[in-house]
C-alpha cells in the first residue's frame, strides 16, 4: 500500500480522495466555482488555468496566476492541484515548452503559500526537457503530478503498463493516465494494466477511462489502487466525470449480507450495471444466461433451435437453484427469468431483486443489431418490444424489491441509486476504514 503525505493532504488507496476541477476564464469565474464546489467537500480542487485568458506578456499571466491563487486560498483551505493542460492533451491552451515550463516552475515556488499540493506536468509530450523540468518544480519547492492523457483511443495492455512506467520514470510524485475506451476490453485492459503497474512503480497512480463507458473506473479506485479520483463540481472537465455526491459514495467500502439479482427486459443493462457494481464495490458477479451456456455447452440460440424454450426455461430455473445455493454476489439474470413464479421465490429465498427499465425505443436503440436474442430475432422492432414489455410489464414489477429505469445511459448514477437503496434495506452495510 502507498502512502504519501503532502502537506495536509495523504493520499493512499485505502482511502481515495475526491478531486473538483475549477475552469474559470478569469478571476471572477474561477471564484464562483470555488464557491460553489467547496460546498461540496472536495479533498483536492483543480485550477485548470488553461482556461484563462492569457495574454502575451507572461508577466502578467504569472500576476494573475498568482492573483486567483491568493483568492481561491482566501475563499477556502482546500489543497489544489495547478494544472495548465495543453490542447495537444485534451486541453485549451497551445503553449510554448519555455513558457509552459516558466509557469510551472514560478507557482512551485509560491506552492507552499498558496497551498497547491501538486503541479500537473504532462509527461509525454516533451520527453527529455520534462524530467528536466520536475526537478526544477521540486527544487523551487513543488510536488509534481505526472500526466498523461490519449482523448482518441487507449493503448494495448503492455504499452499501457510501459507508458505507466516511463511517466513513472520522471520522478514524479504521482503519475497519472487517463484514455479513452473504444470497447469494454480497453475499458478492462485499463483498469488491469493499471493495477500491474502500481505494483511496480515508487509512485501512487491516478488513472481513469473516460466517457460513458469508461466511468466505472472513476469509481474503481479499491480495484485499481489508485489514489483519488476526479468528480465535476459545476461543469466536467473530462467526459464521464460523476457528481461528487454520487462518487464520494461509491467509493465507500460496503458489504454484501445478501445476493442483488438484477432483472429486466432485454437491453436494459444488466450485464453492464452487474460488471459496474462489480469493479466498484469488489462483490463477486455470475451471469445466469452465461451460466446456462456453460452447463449445456452451447449458445442460447441455439438452445432455443435445437431444444425449444422449454428446455431454456427448465435450464434457467435449475441454474438460478445452483446459483442461489452456491454463489454470493450479484445475478445478473436473462431478461425471461422472472416470469415464472418458481424463479422469483429462488432469487428471493438467497436475495433481493433489482428490476432496471427503460423505454421501447431506448431498447430498440440498444438491441437492434443483436444476432444473439431469439425472442427478438423474428421481430426487430419497436412494436414488439414494446408488447413484449407490455405483457412483462406487471412480473418485473411484483417480482422486484427495487426498480431504477436506466433510460438516462448513465451507469454510475444508475449504481448510485441501486446502492442508496440497497443501504436502506440492508443488503449492504458500510465498512468503516
Ligand atoms: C430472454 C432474454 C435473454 C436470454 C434469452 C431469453 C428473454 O437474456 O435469457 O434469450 O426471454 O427475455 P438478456 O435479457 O440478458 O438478453
């Protein structure tokens, strides 16, 4: 486990920390946001001052720095990151090497006074001139977070652990990764390769995948063992970025006193929340239909061609029994599951039932190049789904404990609710640190 103390911050993966970046144009804006963010308890606050206006004269971009640095030091205590983010990384600034590393190097030396706890420096970019350039921010008295960020793509495993590795190289204090998914897989290939590579560098990792379908990583610090996490406070910096409510409770340690059994018509997400749920709280996860796959060593298509439903149907309720004796964790179920009374009374006797829904286009949307759903195949389309649903409707909605709609394509807000609510019942419990 990694441990490091800056000034009154300490960052450590057993207990992950929050932080809200600020992306005013000038003092006035930058200070609203403080305003509104400290009021959300952040444990760190970004200073992107690539969103300022600069001038041409670097003087006075230094006085101006140095001017909303007092100021957000008046409004509130909290420790800050500085961070210039160039265009070329994402960000909205194209500046210079000298100039970029002026900067740096000048708010290093007034860090201690106006409590920045870390500079950002890109780590890639500039290569030899950036270890360079950490020393000068050390040696002026600045802690340095090294970073690098890919807004198109992410990198295979090993040159993710390799690109961790040579940021590690840098001599940084921290070393951060952030990239953009393409598929679940460089979503997975992160959060592992990550994990590899913690376990090999000097320094403490923050890494995130970013959109949508990157965000559980956001909230997979424990998975990771990265040490804290970026939420938005008034607007995202980055794509995925969760409130700092929803994030503040998810990376809470709970345990599991019963099984979660997720249901719902076809498309709603219940692989997708299962797998959420699963990097974020570390509870174990099976997928019925996946299950069934195993026992009966062929595809659900082609159960249904070579077998009939009936057969599918018994072998779902067999494998529901062997799942409820045997597993704890979360279930993610096939969208047919609950319509026999049997199955419900399996998945109550072990758990409780979470139903996700959404509408019939938002399910068409999702589902409609699916080759793998014979209860659709026949029929692609708006109309039967929605009488499909329509003839579900009232067995999903008897069978659950919980309903969350899912409608908004958003999954961590979607396991917010899911958890809030399996608090109040008692399924989880907190674990105190
Ligand atoms: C079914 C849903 C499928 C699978 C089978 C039958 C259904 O699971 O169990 O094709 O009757 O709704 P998903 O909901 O995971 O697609």
């Amino acid at each position: 486990m990694k441990y490091l103390a800056l000034n009154n911050l300490k960052l450590s993966s057993s207990d992950p920390k929050i932080c809200v970046p600020v992306m005013g144009k000038d003092k006035k804006e930058v200070l609203e946001q403080v305003k509104i963010v400290k009021r959300k308890n952040p444990d760190l606050i970004e200073f992107r001052a690539d969103f300022l206006k600069w001038d041409k004269d670097l003087k006075k971009n230094l006085k101006n720095i140095k001017d909303i640095l007092e100021a957000i030091n008046k409004e509130c205590d909290i420790p800050l990151i500085f961070t210039i983010r160039t265009a070329k990384e994402g960000g909205e600034l194209d500046i210079e090497f000298a100039q970029y590393a002026l900067v740096n190097i000048e708010v290093a030396k007034i860090s201690d006074e106006y409590n920045v706890a870390l500079i950002d420096v890109e780590g890639i970019k500039h290569k030899c001139n950036t270890k360079l350039l950490i020393e000068k921010i050390h040696e002026a008295g600045g802690n340095v977070i090294v970073s690098n960020h890919n807004f198109h793509k992410t990198l295979a495993y090993e040159f993710l652990i390799r690109r961790i590795q040579m940021l590690s190289l840098l001599d940084a204090d921290v070393v951060k990764i952030a990239m953009m998914p393409r598929n679940k897989r460089d979503v997975d290939n992160l959060m592992m390769a990550v994990r590899y590579a913690d376990k090999r560098i000097g320094q403490p990792i923050v890494a995130m995948s970013m959109g949508e379908m990157g965000s559980v990583t956001r909230a997979a610090t424990k998975k990771m063992g990265t040490v804290f996490s970026f939420a938005s406070g008034v607007d995202e910096s980055a794509p995925g970025q969760p409130r700092v409510e929803v994030l503040r409770y998810l990376l809470k340690d709970y345990k599991l006193n019963k099984n979660i059994a997720l249901i719902g018509f076809m498309g709603t997400g219940k692989t997708t929340i299962s797998y959420a749920l699963h990097n974020i709280t570390g509870f174990d996860e099976i997928d019925s239909d996946a299950y069934i796959v195993e026992k009966a060593k062929k595809s659900i298509s082609d159960i249904f061609k070579d077998d009939g439903e009936a057969k599918f149907r018994e072998l779902e309720t067999l494998s529901l029994k062997e799942i409820g004796d045997n597993f704890r964790g979360i279930i993610s179920c096939g969208g047919g599951a609950v319509l026999k009374q049997e199955n419900v009374d399996i998945l109550k006797k072990s758990g409780v039932i979470i139903q996700l829904y959404a509408d019939a286009e938002t399910i068409f949307e999702r589902v409609r190049y699916s080759k793998t759903r014979p209860i659709l195949n026949e029929d692609m389309s708006v109309e039967h789904i929605s009488r499909l649903m329509s003839a579900r409707d009232e067995a999903y909605t008897k069978a659950a404990d919980i309903r969350t709609s899912v409608a908004d394509n958003n999954r961590l807000e979607a396991c917010y609710r899911i958890l809030t609510q399996l608090e109040k019942l008692g399924v989880i419990s907190e674990i105190d640190k």
